[in-house]
C-alpha cells in the first residue's frame, strides 16, 4: 500500500519555492530603499556650495527686507571667505539677528547642523536723485560707484557726485572729492549711496613695520628715494620715525601718501 509513503522530491520543491520567494522579497525591499536613499541624496545636494551660497544670500536678503521693510536688492552682505563651503540645507532655513547690532546675522541649518554669522548693511534713506534741467537746483554729494568695504581707502575712481534733493539734504553728506582725500570708510557702503560724514576717518598711510618709501633732496636738483622701515604708524602730514634697515641708523620723515614719506 503506497499511501502515507514520504515522497522526498514533494519537500524539496517546497522549500525552493519558499527560498525563491524569500530571495524576490529581499531583492524588492532592497530596490526600495536604494531608491529612498537616491532621493534623500538628490534633496540634500541638489545644490553645490556655490549655489548653496547663494540661495542662502537670497534667504537672508529677503528676511532682512521683511524684517527692516526694505528692498530685498538693497542689503548688501559682506563676502564669504573663500576657503569657506556653504552646504545645502534639507530643512528651511533659521534667520535672525544674535546680537543688538542689525549688522550681524546669524543663519542656522538644522540638517545637517551647522550655522554661520553674516555680515550685512542696510541701505540708507537718503535718496539720491540725478540732477535736472527742469528740476530745483539740488546739494551736490558723494556716492559710491561700487560696494566699499570698511577700511577702504579711498579714490576718486571708487566715487561720483551727484545732485541730492534739496528737500532731504543732510547737513553731514559729503559733496566734493576733497572731503575724502587721503580718508578711509569706518563701514560698509553700498553702490549708490551716500557718503556722510561719520562714515569716513583719517586714513592710516603708514603702518608700523611696513616698507615705506621716503624721498630725500625734493628742494634740490636731484632726489633720490630710499627704502626705510616705519617704526610707528601716521596719517597724512604726520611726522613719523623711519629706521634705515642697512644701516641701522633713524631719520624723521613726513607721511606724503600710502606707504610714502618726505625726508626732513
């Protein structure tokens, strides 16, 4: 009687089906999560750094614009150090200002973390008009060609001057190249504005340590220039003392220009 007899090929094509199916089941959760790792990837670096850089920018020019109700293309933000690589953030960015200044920026990414501090200038309410034929004769001023970073020193080339509305003159606007001779910015200042007074200093033409340049025999019939070494810093018409690094020995000079004395 051949029934109840074990058939040993029954099982074995049981378990084969069995292992196909387990092996079909991997293969199919292993297809999907290479797919949600491909798509987590292209969300997070859709962007290179410099794309990164500047959809940051853009975040914060138009957070400082709601926030201070001005143009977003008006905020001037101060360049990153080059060496310095923005990634791409998955989540929204985080805006504020740390600190009392309005200057200062902070920017906070939650994925991956990491956070930078921005500096920024806002633009000033001072508006600048062209000058007209068919207009009232305006004050003329100085503006900026070009975004000037503080500690510039300035040039007639980095300037313009313009006619200002009369009906928003400010007693300490700058009107003349002569204003800002040998002058330098004690901030930021964004193309098209105007220069005030309290935005410019005496510049520092000579720094302490530095190579300067000193002429010798001006009232004579010939002149020479020698190589010296500042040993203080001065401003234009200053004094300073100078050492000559052959011989050693120290002479006087008056500051002329950047890097540029007149020997006594």
């Amino acid at each position: 009687m051949k029934l109840g007899m074990f058939n040993p090929s029954v099982k074995s094509s049981t378990s084969v089906r069995i292992g196909m199916q387990i092996l079909c089941l991997t293969f199919f959760w292993l297809f999907l999560l290479s797919l949600g790792q491909n798509a987590r990837a292209q969300a997070g670096g859709s962007h290179n750094p410099v794309q990164a850089a500047q959809v940051m920018s853009d975040q914060v020019r138009q957070w400082m614009a709601n926030a201070h109700k001005v143009n977003a293309k008006d905020v001037a933000i101060a360049p990153l150090d080059e060496r310095l690589k923005v990634q791409s953030c998955a989540k929204p960015l985080a805006i504020d200002h740390p600190f009392s200044s309005k200057e200062t920026v902070r920017v906070r990414c939650p994925e991956p973390t990491w956070q930078l501090f921005l500096q920024v200038t806002l633009p000033t309410q001072q508006a600048v008009v062209a000058a007209s034929s068919s207009a009232s004769p305006g004050r003329p001023a100085l503006v900026a060609k070009r975004l000037l970073q503080r500690g510039t020193i300035l040039t007639p080339d980095m300037l313009e001057e313009v006619q200002v509305s009369t009906a928003q003159v400010d007693t300490q606007l700058l009107s003349t190249m002569k204003d800002v001779e040998q002058a330098e910015l004690t901030r930021d200042v964004m193309a098209g504005q105007t220069l005030r007074s309290s935005d410019v200093k005496r510049a520092v033409l000579v720094k302490q340590g530095q190579t300067v340049t000193m002429a010798v025999g001006e009232k004579s019939s010939f002149q020479i220039f020698v190589r010296m070494e500042a040993l203080q810093e001065g401003r234009f018409g200053e004094q300073v003392k100078l050492r000559n690094p052959e011989s050693g020995r120290q002479v006087s000079g008056v500051v002329t220009g950047l890097n540029t004395v007149k020997g006594l």
